[in-house]
C-alpha cells in the first residue's frame, strides 16, 4: 500500500518538528502560485481564475501519490503554452470550447500519464538527453517570454509559436506601444529581479501585484488604457463531468500524449535533482507517472487545465524549508481561500504585471552556460541542442522535442554501429595490453594480431565489427596464423551477431586463421555453445586474459591447456 500511496510512509510518521518548515514552505508558494497561476492560464489562452483552479486539486492529489516532498505541482509555463499551441487549432481562444478542451486534454493527458506508469514506462526519461532538453526550453523561453510583449507594449500582437513571426508583429507596431502600460511591465520586472537579489524568500510577484493593483486603483489607469484583469469568479471550481466523445479523443490524443511526456521529463527532471540534496527519499519514476496522471485526471473534473511539476515553485518549495508534502497541501488551502474570499481584490490587477511574472520565470530556463560548455567539450552534442533550440523556435514546441527524440536515437544508433575497435599491444616488461595508437612501447607479433572490441556483438554493428578486423587482416603479409579477441566489452551476442561471427570464422579459416577469445564473460560463452560457434576444444578457444592467450599463441603448444580457462557452463 505505502507504495502505491505514498502518502502512508509520511503522514503516520509525521512529527511537530517538520510543521514549521512545511507551514513557511506552503505559504511563500501558496503566495507566489497565486499571480503566477494567474499568468500562466494567460499563457494557455485562458481566463486567470483556470490558473487557480489548476492549483488547488492536482496539488491534493500529488501529495497523496506522489513520492517527491518537494515537488510542487500545478500550471507551468511550458506546458502552459504547449495547450494554447495545440488547442487553439481547435477551437477560438477564450471561448466555452477552447476551455473545454483545454480541461479535456488534462484529462486525456492524465490518463496518459497513469497508463504508462502502470505498465512500468517510467525509463522513457532516458529519451531526452540533457542536450535536447535544454534546446527545447531555452527555445520555449523564448517563444513563450516575446508571446507576453503583447500585455508589455500594451498592444495587439499576433500570437504564435514561431519567433519571427511575433517579432515582425512586435515591430510593425512599435509605434502604437501604450507607454504606461509599458512603464508598468518594465518596473514589474526590475521589481521582482531585484527582490530576488535582496532575498530568495521575497514574494517578488506578489510585490508586483499588489503595487500594480494599488497603482491601477488609485490612480484610474484603466480609464487610461491599462489593461486589468477585471472580474475573477468567486468560489471553488465545480465538479464537471467530462466529455469523453470519440471526435474529442480524436482531436486531443496526439497532443495530449506530447504533453503527458514533456510535463513527466519536466516534474521528473526537478524531483530527481531535489532528491539528490535531501537524500532521505527516493523518487520513483513509475510512481511518478500514477502520481501526475491521477493529479491531472482529478483535477480535470474540476476544471484544471494540464499540470506538472514546475522548477522555480518546487525550488523555492524547498529553500523555504519544505520536509514532506504537507507544504503542498497548505499551498492548496491558500489558494482556495484566496478562491473564495479574495478573488475582487484582482480586479484591477494589470496584464502587463503578470506578463512582467511571465518573463522573468522564463528566463531562468535559458542556460547559455551549459551551450557554451558543450560547445568547448562535445560538438556533437552542441549540434544536438542547436538542432532541437532552432526547430522548436522555427516550427513550434512538438516539432522540436521530436526532432530532439529522433536526433538522440540516431546518434545513439551511429554510435552503436560504429564502436571502437582497437589493435593491441603488450606493454613490454608487463602482462598488460593497450591500443597500438595509444601507446608506443608496445610489442606486436607478425603471426598474431590482437584486437579489442568495445560493444556487444548485435544486428546493428556486427558488420562493422568484421569488416575492421578482417581489413586489419588484410594489411598483415601472410604470416598471420591468430587472432585474439579481447572480449572484455562484450556484454551480448544477438541473433544476428551470431551470424556474423560465423561467417568471421569461416573467412578466417579460409586464410588458415584461427580466432581465439579472451576474458569471455559467461552468457556470452554460453551463446557461443548453443550456437555452436566453438570447434574442437573449448579451453583452445577460451582464455582467462588477453596475455593466457597470447602466449598460447606464441608457444607453438597449441594443444597445451595449462594457461587456458575452465569453461564449465555455469561458471
């Protein structure tokens, strides 16, 4: 049960000592969840009260399957602008259907999410490298921080998912820009900066709010142009049933299976990295997936739009000094009570306030500092990372973390078809064996040649394998009468490595060659016999190491057993 509700392993054993943390902890989140949940359903082409909704259930719900203490899950940015991307295709914003299916994707994305987590898919984070994940949010920065320009400049811009067409927007209409309305962003952002350089614990966007909120109010900027947010309804969000019709599983399957994926690396992503410092939990990845998907699911009845765990939140959910999920349990209640009695205070709270919120959460998801390290270390990688950044900045966000997946698998394949192979050498005066260009003080034989393979033996590269070693063949004289093989490295041997072996050892034995293996682990020696890739006497073809080998070789006893390994099967 405890690990199905691990809430069980918490909440019985809970102590007075953790309270404080968890109290404080929930506060400063429940304070800043409220503008900035606000500003991302603003993002998700959304009414601010569904930022709201969005993070009283889910948050509940987490707390009771999920295994992270610190993870604080509700809107986020990312996924945020990854609704309005695939929804606004569907429907026209800000209309009872667009929120329908906004509502409805977070259903079908939790369901996403729970299935996979209950047939153990946990390991698809290792789909997303490092790499492809940073292009992907530092374009999604981006896209989503020059989408707010429109609430800053106080003007109407054309909302996209691709840069340059904003851009062009923005700048065709520079010289209608609502200087008020752009004073009041712009002191938002060096207010909730600069708060955050005298102190992390600082509610630096409720600062903005409120200071907007007063200014607004006071001083009748509405009437002056300044856009606010009007009325926010009043009260906690109502049960809805969904509309689980074929034609709306149709239209929001494919985007709701991108989002399940991408708000899973993102929650997953930050929880491990909070785990790393606590150290007194473990996070579990398929857990993780029932703990996202049953938030999502139960939350969509109560009109929550997609969730996930957000980096900054979940952050400062852990600065602030959070011991277990009863920090996200105050964080709900605070937002549903701001729900219920404080929502008319937001009604003269400025667009360009929440925007100004909007940009500086954003910006911290663009990191120069890891391009630039790849850049000096693996170009490879760098390519990837630009790869994914500028297909996501030119085709959109589901174009883009595509294309990274597939960039990844394919390098991973070329790779794996490609291994390092290497000739060997005995370094003289020792017993131990290194590349021939590598090292220069090594002792190479005319009759024998030594190589080292470092990857199984599979469908993928076994013909590369033959090739080098039959090409390293081909440069000797004639004079060759072995080949080792150093198969240290070679954890497997496929269905179609079997193959290749064979016809390596018929090509070989068509020269007078014969090919011996050494430091063979047990499965792969296993293959070899049911196979029956080994002729005549096992301890002949077998070797305890590379040097046992070798100088079976260099002996001229090839029939001598003494240096040669016992290769019972179960050994």
């Amino acid at each position: 049960m405890k690990q199905f509700l691990p809430i069980l392993s918490w909440l019985p054993n809970y102590k007075k000592s953790q309270f404080n943390g968890d109290l404080f902890a929930g506060l400063t989140v429940g304070v800043m969840l409220v503008p900035q949940g606000m500003a991302y359903a603003l993002i998700a082409g959304l009414p601010p009260v569904y930022g709201l909704y969005a993070s009283v259930v889910p948050q509940l719900i987490y707390a009771i399957f999920g295994t992270s203490r610190q993870l604080s899950v509700a809107p986020v940015a990312m996924d945020s602008l990854l609704v309005a991307t695939g929804v606004s295709v569907m429907a026209t914003e800000g209309s009872e259907a667009y929120i329908t299916y906004a509502i409805m994707l977070a259903f079908f994305m939790g369901a996403a999410q729970l299935l996979l987590g209950l047939i153990r898919m946990g390991f698809i984070t290792n789909l997303l490298s490092k790499p492809v994940i940073s292009g992907f949010t530092s374009a999604a920065a981006l896209i989503i921080g020059l989408n707010q320009l429109k609430y800053i400049l106080g003007v109407e811009l054309e909302k996209s998912n691709q840069v340059y067409k904003i851009l062009w927007s923005a700048i065709g209409k520079l010289n209608e820009t609502h200087g008020i309305t752009l004073l009041i962003g712009i002191l938002g952002i060096f207010l909730i900066k600069g708060s955050k350089k005298i102190s992390s614990k600082l509610p630096g966007a409720l600062l903005a709010v409120v200071l907007g909120i007063a200014a607004v109010s006071l001083l009748g900027l509405d009437s002056r142009g300044v856009s606010i947010v009007r009325d926010v309804p009043q009260g906690l969000p109502a049960l809805v049933m969904p509309d689980l019709s074929l034609e709306t599983f149709q239209k929001l399957l494919p985007l709701s299976l991108t989002i399940a994926v991408v708000a899973f690396m993102e929650a997953f992503s930050v929880a491990k990295a909070i785990e790393a410092k606590k150290r007194n939990y473990k996070v579990v990845p398929n857990q993780e997936l029932v703990a996202l998907g049953a938030a999502n699911i139960v939350g969509s009845l109560f009109q929550s739009y997609p969730v996930t765990g957000g980096f900054s939140r979940s952050a400062v959910n852990y600065q602030a000094g959070a011991n277990t999920p009863m920090a996200s349990i105050i964080s709900a209640v605070l937002v549903a009570l701001t729900l219920l009695f404080l929502t008319p205070l937001f009604y003269h709270l400025p667009h360009a306030v929440l925007a100004s919120i909007i940009m500086v959460a954003v910006a911290g998801l663009i990191d120069l500092g890891y391009a630039r390290t790849l850049w000096k270390t693996n170009k490879i990688e760098f390519g990837l990372l630009l790869a994914t950044f500028l297909v996501t900045l030119q085709f959109s966000m589901v174009p883009g973390i595509v294309t990274g997946i597939v960039l990844s698998i394919l390098i991973l394949l070329f790779k794996a078809a490609n291994p390092h192979i290497a000739v060997l050498g005995r370094v003289k005066g020792l017993e131990e064996y290194r590349n021939v260009k590598r090292f220069v003080d090594v002792e190479t034989w005319p009759e024998l040649l030594v190589m080292r393979v470092d990857a199984p033996f599979a469908f993928v590269n076994i013909q590369t394998i033959k090739d080098r070693i039959l090409a390293e063949v081909h440069k000797r004289d004639g004079k060759l009468k072995f080949v080792v093989l150093d198969a240290a490295s070679v954890a497997y041997v496929d269905a179609t490595g079997v193959i290749g072996l064979r016809e390596l050892m018929d090509s070989l034995a068509e020269k007078g060659i014969r090919i011996l293996y050494a430091e063979v682990i047990g499965p792969v020696r296993d293959t070899f016999y049911r196979n029956r890739l080994v002729e005549g006497e096992a301890s002949e073809v077998f070797f305890l190491t590379t040097n046992d080998a070798v100088n079976y070789c260099l002996s001229g006893e090839y029939a001598n057993e003494k240096v040669a390994l016992v290769t019972q099967r179960n050994t």
